[in-house]
C-alpha cells in the first residue's frame, strides 16, 4: 500500500479549525456530507459562509444534518443565506433526533471528524483530518453518516 494512500493529521491546541473547513469544502466537486449543531458564530462568519455558498452551487449533493441540540426552526432566521441555499434546492437539511458526532465529507474522499467539545475544551482538540483513498474507509464512514441521514427528519 502506499505512503499516500490514506493521509492523516490532527489539529494542534488552539489551532482554529475554519481553515480546514473551508479547504474541503474547497475541494468539493461532487457531494458534500456535513453533521453539525450549527454554531452561528461559526458559520456566519464571511468566509464560512461564502465557501458553503459556492460549495453547494458547485456540488451536485449537499447534506446538512443538525444534531439533536440544534432546532431549525430556532435558528433558520440567524442564517437566512442557509434556508435560502435549501428552498433552492442547493442543500438538503435533516434535524437528527440524536447525540451525533460533527462529521464533514468530502466527495467520498476528504473528512473531518470532530471529537465532541469538553468543557472549555479547545475546539480544534479532537478535529482528525483524513484525506482517504480507501475506499473501504470511506464506504464505512458513508454508511454510519448515512445511518444518522435516513434517521433524521427532513427540513
């Protein structure tokens, strides 16, 4: 197997994981699987928002889900770019009814995994980065998002 076959990395403490994000969401090509409690000072902030906006409009499948502690209909008026990306059909949003772990990927092939914040936690603590070729990985982390998708209930 090659040494470039599957390639990972962690953040370091104190690093912001914005850039990643918006590398892979750079990326994106073809489908985009994101879980996510939708932290609005996140995901309000310029960049973040003009990288999922071209993302969604680039990529031919765009999956949000929002993980039981986030309620669309509390949240939609503080992202109205958002809610407009899903009445034109750019994005699909479900509200899991569980505990989900924030997960992005990436054209089946770039992820983030994100352990869940402890305390005052940094919040790059825990973000694995894998850029992945097995497709054996990959399928295996699909089908758990996928698991958590057909579970949710749709916006």
């Amino acid at each position: 197997m090659p040494l470039d076959y599957v390639k990972l990395w962690e953040l370091n403490p104190g690093d912001d994981p914005e850039n990643v994000i918006l590398d892979l969401l750079g990326k994106a090509r073809d489908k985009i699987y994101m879980s996510s409690r939708l932290s609005m000072d996140f995901y309000n902030r310029p960049r973040v928002k003009e990288q999922m906006i071209a993302a969604a409009n680039r990529t031919k499948e765009f999956r949000l889900l929002l993980d039981n502690t986030t309620k669309w209909d509390a949240l939609k008026d503080q992202v109205p770019w958002i809610e407009e990306l899903a009445r034109m059909n750019k994005i699909t949003i479900r509200e899991s009814p569980n505990n989900i772990p924030h997960w992005l990927i990436v054209d089946e092939r770039y992820v983030r995994l994100e352990k869940p914040h402890i305390g005052k936690e940094s919040r790059s603590q825990g973000n694995l980065v894998i850029d992945c070729k097995s497709r054996f990985l990959i399928n295996s982390l699909i089908e758990e998002y996928n698991g958590w998708w057909n579970a949710g209930r749709l916006i």
